[in-house]
C-alpha cells in the first residue's frame, strides 16, 4: 500500500477493519483476502474503495503477466 497524500493535507485514519483489509491486500489477492477475514469479495472491495479514498494507493501484484 502507499500512502500518498493530496498536497499537504493528511489522511484520515484507517478503522481496525480497514487496517487489516490494507495489510492484508499487500500480502494476498483480493478471493484470499476475503476468505481469511471471512467477508464477501464485494464487501472487501467497498473496504479498498473507501481505503483509497482516505488517499492510500495500492500496488498492483502481478503474476504470471497478470494482476492478482
């Protein structure tokens, strides 16, 4: 994950949930990262949108020539 900042402004901070969910997002795909926390692939996705609209990014993990 990176934390990129929009100009000098910071970042509101991540809620126990969507700390996990980043952490775990930059070690697993998004179906391990659901079946470890025991959420829908829908619900881990809502958690990665409202993360990057705190301003953190995430770096895409490639395998394979293809995003995971």
């Amino acid at each position: 994950m990176k934390d990129e900042a929009k100009g000098n402004k910071q970042h509101k901070p991540l809620t126990q949930t969507q700390e996990k969910v980043a952490q775990l997002l930059s070690k697993y795909s998004a179906e391990e990262t659901a079946n470890k926390l025991g959420i829908t692939l829908s619900s881990l996705y809502g958690h990665k949108t409202n993360i990057e609209k705190k301003g953190y990014m995430f770096k895409p993990i490639w395998e394979d020539k293809r995003v995971i």
